[in-house]
C-alpha cells in the first residue's frame, strides 16, 4: 500500500521512540492501543523537563516554582476544558485515569441520586470499569441495576434502551466507544431520549477521546470521563469532566490538602470547583504530559486522525475476511478502529501465544469486560486496536502472522 | 482624577523604581499608611479569606458615588489593597465596571492577583465589581 | 562550614537537575521539601526509558512487553515490601499518594470497622489528609470524632491519648512526622497503647519515609501511608502497606479493570490481594521511578541521610536562634528537619514574598494542617524542611536572606 | 523414573529443537495427545481459573502414590499441563513436595508459569503440591 494519506506516517512514526523496536528479533508491531497508546517525544521530553527544571509542588505556595508550577498546571486545565469544549474549565476534574473518574462518580454523584428501590443503567457493552461501580452502588444502596441489552451486531439496542428509561434510572452510564467490539454508540441520540426524563448520562470516552472530536456541550453530556495514557500521554493521569451544576450539588469524593477550605474539629469546609474533587497532591507531571499531547493530537488535527484510522480499519476489515473461519466479534454500522474476533476451534490465548512470538502486540482475553463475552458465548477474543501511527504495512504484517499462527494450531 | 489617570499616576510613580527591593519598600511604606477601615468593620462580615493573607472590604454608596475602605493583616497585600483603592474609590458603579487592572501589569506586579496567591486579592477586586454591578442596578431602580 | 560529612554533598547535588538554576538572578535555595522533593536524574531516567523503549498496559496482556512491564511492576512492589520490610509483597497497595491512601482506609477500614455510636482517634498535629477524611467518615456514621491534645512543645499529650484510647475508638490516626512541628511522634509505643485495646493503628508516614528507615514489622503498626513524591520518586505514587488480615477483610475501594475477578449482570467476585485494591490502569511509569528512587536511597544510606539532615537540622535551629522576635513554632525533644516559625508584628505572607524574591523556596502558611493553627493561635508559619541535598552554606543563605527581609518589614 | 529423572529426559528431548516454532509445534502436538481428563472432572468443582485459559486437575492419592489428570482449553497451556504431568504424576507426596520446576527454565518454557500470564499454570502446580501436603497428612496420621 503506497497511496497517499492524509498524515505523514513516517514522520509521526519517528516521534515515537518505542514503535522502534523489535522483539524476539522482529519489528514490533503495536497494535495494543485500546489498552494504552505509546508517547510522542515532545510528551517524553515534556515530562522530563517539569522534573528537571521546574518540579515543585503547586498551588498555595508562595515561592517562584510553586506559583508557575500551578499557572503551568492551570493552563492545562484550560488546554483540557478547549479541547473537549467544556463550558468553564472549572468543569475539568483531573483524576488517576477513567476508572478514578467513574469511582468518583459512583460514589459522589450515587450517593446524591440514588436511594432504596431506584435504579441505574448501564449496557452490556460496559468495561468493567463502567460496570461493575454502578452495580455495587447499586447493592449498596438496595437499588436495582439494570443493564441495556446489545444486539449480536454489538449494537446497543435502542428499543430496549427505551424501555429502561421508562422506568426512571436515576443515572445512565454508556461506553461511548466499546472496547471489545469497536462500536461507535450513538451517544448524542441517547442523551437527549435521557433527558426526556431528566436522567443524567455519564459517559465513559476512555476509546473515544484519541479518535474523534468530542465537544461535551454539542453533546451535552452530564459527565465525560477519560484516561490520558489512551490519548498519548503518560500514566496517572486521567480526566472527569462534569456539568458545572452537577459537580457544584455533588459532595467532594476524597478529602484532605487542597480541597479544604477551612478545618476545625467540629466541621470541615470545601473548597470551590475543581478544587473540591482534587484532594492531595496531583500529579503535575502527568498533567502537563497530557496538555502535550492534546498540542500534540491538535498540531496533526483530531478529524486527520479520525480519517486515517478510518482507513486503517476498513482495510484491516478488507484483510481479515481473507482468513477462513474467522469470526469477528461485533459487527456493528458505526465502528472504531478496535476489531475483535475469534477462529473457529483455536483458543485465543494459543494464537495470542504464537502471535507474540512473532512480533505482534495484541490482546487476547476479555478485555475486561466479561458481560460481553457472555453476550457471545466465549471466553475471549483476539484484539488489535490501532492508533495514528499504525500503517497498512503492519497490517499486512499482522495478517501475515495470523494466517502462520492458525496454520500452526490447526 | 478618572480611574485611567490614577493607574497612569502610579505607573509613574513605579518606573521611578530601579529595583523590586525599592518597589516592594514602596509597597510596604503605603501597606503601612494604608487608610485604615474603622475596627467595627475588621469582622467576619466584610472579610475575604485568602488562604495566605486576609482582606477586609468595606463599601458605601453615596450620591451615586462607590467608596471603599480595606484593610489585610498582610502589609504587602495592604499595599496593594492601597492601589487599588487609590484606583477605584470615589467613582460611579459604571466606571468601575468598566475598568480593568492593567496598571498592575505595567509596574510587574499582576502576580499579586494571580488565582494562585490565594492572598484575597483577586476576591477583593470581584468583589469591587460586584458591589458596583449591585449599586448600579439599585440606582436604575430608584430612577423608574 | 566545612567539615567533612558522612555523605558526599556535591556528588549528589549533582545528580538532581533542578537544584542547579536561578530564580530572579539569585541561586535557588530549595527548602520546600516537607512540599515534594527534587528529583535524581536516575529517577527521571526511569520514566524517561519506561517510555521511550518499554511502555505498555500491564496485568494480563499476552505479549512481550505487557510481559516484561508487570514484571518490572511487580518487581518493584517488591522493592518497596523490602524497603518497609512488609512481611508479604501483597502488602503494599499502589495508590495515588497518601491522601489516596488514607483516603481508602477511611472507606474500606471505616465500613468495616465504623459504626453509628463509635469513635474514631486522631491527633491535634494532622494534616488535613489524615484529619479531614476521618472527620467525614464520623459524620456519615454518626461516630465521634476525637482529637487528641497536643502541648505547647508540639508534643502529643499521651496522658490524654491514653485517657482518649480508654474509649475504645474504632480506629486510631497518626502522623509519624508532623509535617509543621517537625515533631517525630512515639509511634512504637503509641501503637502498642491501642493494641492494648485491640484498636488497629493507621500511620501517616507522609515525613518520615524519606528522612529515616522504616520498618512496619517492628513498628506492628497496622497500615502505613506514604507518597512518593516527597521520597524524590514521580509524582502521581503512593503507597499503602497493610497488613494482610486487615486487607483481606476489608471490601475494595474502587471497582473496575484488575481488581475484578468474574463479573456478571448479578455480582462481581473480586481478585486477591494486592490487585484488589487497585482498579484501572497503574501509573507503571511513576511506580518503576519510586523504585529507581528507593535504590537512590539505598544507595546513600538511610542512616546516613538522617545523620546528615540531623546536623542540618541542628545547625538551621542554632542559626534561627540568632534572629530576635523568631518564635519556633513547636519545640519537640524529638524532632526531624520540618521547622516551622514566625517572626513577632511581621505577617508570614509578607515574609514569604520578600523570601521568594531573595531565591528561597520556603513555604508559608497553614500546611494544611489548620488545627495545629488553632492550636497555637496562629494564621500561618513559615517552614523550612530539608532533604539530603541541603547544605550548610543554604542555610546560612536562608539566615542572611531571612535578615534582610525582616529589615524591609520592620 | 524419579522426578529428576523426567525433568531431565525432558531438557533433553528439547536439547533438539533449533528455534522457537519447533518447540511451539512440540507442546503443540503433545496438547494434542495430552491423557485427556475424564469428561465428569472437566467441571467447576475442578477448576483452576486463570484469566487467560482454563485448567482442570483432578488427583487420586493410592497405595502412597499420587496420580494426577489434568486438561485446559488452550493447547500451548495443556502441552505444558501434560510436561507437568509426566513429572509430578505418580510419585509419593513427599517426592513431589520437595520437587521444582527448573526444567521449565532449562528448555525456555520457564515464563508460562509466570503469575502474570493467568494461564492457571501456576495455580496448578500449587494446587499439586497442596495435594501432596495434604495426602501426606493423611498418610501419616493412617499410621499414628
Ligand atoms: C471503555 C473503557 N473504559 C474504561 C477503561 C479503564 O481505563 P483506565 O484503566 O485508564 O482507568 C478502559 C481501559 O481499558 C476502557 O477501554
Ligand atoms: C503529614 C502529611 N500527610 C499527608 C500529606 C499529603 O500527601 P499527598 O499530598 O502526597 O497526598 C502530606 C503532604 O503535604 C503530609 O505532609
């Protein structure tokens, strides 16, 4: 494949140390993404810095390093609240990662909505990260936990959506990109039939924030949560973006540090927003990684992104149909660059095992999200999900592996 | 004197200053003189809690006419609650909303309003701009 | 001063980037370390070659370098077991920071343990991170909330701890440090007081674990929190060491990704210790730093680094005691390089300010910690705290800068 | 044959293999042929759940000697629950209690009983060695 794309390839290539590499004395083909996507050098060399000249921790410090520590820090909350065009920047949370985000959630924004004998809802297409809080908000709070039922397209379906709301969940929770099966929800549609009824949505955009512009006010989402390391930043670092009206009514989750205001052995008050929610000290680092590759994500442009990924995936698509008795796993219209599937009569882990050895960085498992292989009756499935600097190359590649691997299972 | 002749005055006054040693001993000399506000309004009521230093407000409104009176236990803060009274007292809630605190900038002490000082001097100003938007409504009120 | 001491100075200021700059023209004095520390270049090497050549999500993914990073991860679990001589590895509990640490103590120890008519101890010289958290689960509870009295030295009054335990709280809280007196409380003999009554012990290591050697074993404490940041590791790391029988009865704090071990619609069995405990992606990257930041440690000496910030600490009180109208704020018969001070007619705030353009990183203010405030009917302090780049010639510095600037404000 | 004895046949067979696939194609085609488990043992009552694939043990202890029957869902795992097998399956608890598995790190196999591959590899050879604690409980109390 030579034609010619959107996105120099080769050049964001060379921005990414670790794609240059081999293992087992192959070149590494990383198609690990949905787990965690590799870091550009300008979010290496950003992260280095911070720690070489100007680490120091920030806000109440009256000393040079503190004070531009927190402007750093502030504006890349301004960077984050631009990006996902939030309202007011006082709407970004910075949290460990979405999972942190979600817990806060199940937490703060459970114990304000839901008592004994209300519901949540969530879908069957959940990570467990979007799952299993809300379900033990539920038992916790003797309230019901309904799940969405999915098609075996691995569409959400709609109709049976419909008939949960009726019932009044006080939250609804919904992936907006699956991580097992690729699908694109239509969120915007979902929302609005939610509001209907009053019910804020949380929206999980862990696979969706490196991949598509996301604008939480054309959503208009109560709640927006990601991670960084899926996005190209570094680890500890992830993102809740919140309704300012929502955060303001819900309690703090964590206390301690910066989110206090004033203390005394009787009572304790908070701090205003987004401060509230940040108790302890936050890791700066991480933050001004993040700030760098949303710069980084921006100077390349997100619909650029979305266009070439888009080919990717058809194209992996296109190749993968070659393979007999290959079975993908969600098959859905609108879909992401994550492709699941299994081959009739091999187990994921054996080709997981083989495919390594020769180089390729896939998933194999549930990918935690069990609800999902129960859908389909299987323990797992092979995954590859892709990123910028993937290329039609290493899908040849990849696909050249697997046909080798099935060869040596069958 | 407008709000914008003050801020040109103090900026005068400042490029004087060779140093931040002669500036901030300015600084502090007004932080001492500052026109201290009467000790019945040092209370709870008209405090603004910086987490580093405290700011007391006090404004009145007379004849169409903001005055305000502050006072901080810090004398730096105290010497720029001074500046900026020196800027906006005596002046009508519409000057007041309209004017900005660039003369802060210019004499390279912005800093002190920054967010992160948490000093109570960011609040005060809001502050400021509040009572003004508040007098003025009443005053379009009083008219109808 | 020039004698020779028991660690090589200038070698390892060497070795930590940010101690070498100016700030407004004059050599920066870092005395903000009770704050977060600097960073050694083999730390920030770590992060740097985690992801450049090695990143990857970790914890059942199949291929090599999944593989190979939770084997560093886990590797460096054991690093820090052996650090705090935990008896097992699946101990300690990666966190966020101590606030995240104590945070999750006060959910999951507080569930299990808590209830409407108990008590919960702490002490009068918390930070709000072991203060506010406790606080708040006494309210949700209807418990009481105890605070142990402090004397006019900054010591912990133990005639009233003792009365306090005959009350039998649920849970008794504990800084090592102070992180304002720089007092070094009598942990052994406080936590063997509360074992008397079978009362579990939680210690906020947050100033300790960098400045002396921690053993939990011999402590017998029942948890011990710390960050890593103020240990010169990344921010974004902390930990929590537990001991096993307390982890394995208490629930998880937060639900999703690794902690989860079968999910369904119904219900949700949890992973064993350590995963438990820690939902969603790890911070791998500031994990394997904290790690390189132990080894740094090790390297030196323990003992030598608290010999050495001992005599830094001795010399920075007999300096300060030069300066008329200086009134320590806490003078503990045991005590680490945290000072804490304020000068008679002159605001903190304003100290600070002129000590900041004089290029001294200190810090004023509460501390977080306002009870101690309240204690000693104060508004703030200002506090100096040392690691083991300090020099005697810094302090001297400070000395003349702190001068000069109580002349300007005179 | 002793256990060392296995262990060391073993090495040796996998002495002969020059790469990677061929000794892949071995464990392959011995998970193949694996003896396999009685259909009635292939239940949850012995499972061992490893998050990647699935292994099931079944053990009967007869005149001082241990037997073990296992099987898993994925092939590579099962050519290596077949190696384990050979080595540990007929043999007094005692022998097998004071056994290693060093031959996996001698023919490079060594990383499937890594507990971070969840393959339930090494939850079985605890769960082996359990067996083997427990029958010899039970065999020296038979004699008391
Ligand atoms: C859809 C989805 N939600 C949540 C998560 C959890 O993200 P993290 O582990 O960064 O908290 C993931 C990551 O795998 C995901 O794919
Ligand atoms: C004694 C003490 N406890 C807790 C903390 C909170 O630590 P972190 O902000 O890293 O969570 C600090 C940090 O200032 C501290 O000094």
């Amino acid at each position: 494949m030579n034609s010619k794309y959107i996105i120099d390839i080769q050049q964001i290539r060379s921005q990414f140390p670790a794609l240059n590499q081999s293992v087992y004395n192959k070149p590494l083909v990383y198609f690990d993404n949905g787990a965690t996507t590799q870091k550009p050098q300008m979010v290496i060399e950003r992260l280095k810095s911070w720690y070489e000249q100007e680490n120091s921790n920030i806000h109440r410090g009256v000393h040079y390093l503190s004070q531009q520590g927190t402007i750093a820090f502030e504006n890349a909350r301004k960077t984050v609240a631009d990006f996902v065009n939030a309202q007011y920047q006082h709407e970004i949370i910075f949290t460990k990662g979405t999972t942190d985000s979600i817990n806060l959630l199940a937490s703060s924004l459970g114990n304000l909505l839901v008592h004994d004998g209300d519901s949540v809802l969530v879908t069957g297409m959940e990570h467990h990260s979007n799952f299993v809080p809300w379900q033990q908000l539920c038992i916790e709070k003797k309230a019901t936990f309904h799940v969405t039922e999915i098609t075996d397209q691995g569409e959400i379906d709609l109709a049976n959506y419909q008939l949960h709301l009726e019932k009044k969940p006080k939250i609804v929770a919904i992936a907006h990109i699956s991580n097992v099966l690729g699908t694109i929800n239509p969120i915007a549609e979902m929302i609005e039939l939610a509001h209907k009824y009053a019910i804020p949505v949380v929206i999980d955009g862990a696979q969706a924030i490196a991949h598509q512009h996301i604008d939480v006010q054309s959503l208009d989402c109560d709640f927006y949560a990601f991670s960084g390391h899926k996005m190209y930043a570094p680890m500890g670092v992830g993102v809740l973006y919140g309704k300012e009206k929502w955060l303001n009514s819900m309690r703090p989750y964590q206390f301690g540090g910066e989110m206090v205001s004033q203390v005394s052995e009787q009572e304790t008050t908070f701090n205003e927003l987004p401060f509230k929610f940040e108790a302890g000290t936050p890791n700066v680092g991480a933050v001004l990684g993040l700030e760098s590759a949303i710069k980084f994500l921006q100077d390349i442009g997100i619909e650029n992104v979305k266009k070439y990924e888009n080919e990717l995936m058809h194209y992996a698509l296109k190749r993968l149909s070659e393979i007999e008795n290959l079975r993908l796993i969600g098959n859905p219209a609108h879909r992401a660059g994550v492709i699941s599937f299994v081959i009739d009569e091999i187990h994921p882990y054996d080709l997981g095992m083989i495919m390594d050895k020769l180089g390729m960085a896939i998933r194999t498992g549930h990918h935690c999200a069990q609800p999902v292989m129960h859908h389909f009756g299987i323990p797992g499935t092979l995954r590859i999900s892709f990123a910028l600097y993937n290329t039609f190359d290493e899908i040849d590649s990849f696909v050249e592996a697997l046909k080798k691997a099935i060869l040596m299972l069958s | 004197m407008t709000i914008e002749q003050t801020q040109n005055q103090i900026v005068e006054e400042f490029s004087l200053f060779d140093d931040w040693m002669d500036k901030y001993n300015y600084l502090i000399e007004m932080g001492k003189d500052c026109p201290m506000i009467e000790t019945q309004y040092k209370s709870n009521n008209y405090l603004i809690n910086g987490c580093q230093s405290r700011v007391w407000l006090h404004t009145t409104f007379d004849g169409g006419i903001i005055h305000f009176r502050a006072d901080s236990d810090a004398v730096i803060t105290k010497g720029i609650v001074n500046l900026l009274i020196r800027v906006f007292d005596g002046h009508t809630p519409a000057e007041i909303l309209t004017a900005d605190t660039t003369f802060l900038d210019k004499i390279g002490l912005k800093e002190h309003l920054s967010p992160t000082r948490s000093n109570g001097l960011l609040s005060m100003v809001k502050q400021m701009k509040l009572y003004a938007q508040v007098f003025q409504l009443k005053s379009t009120q009083n008219h109808e």
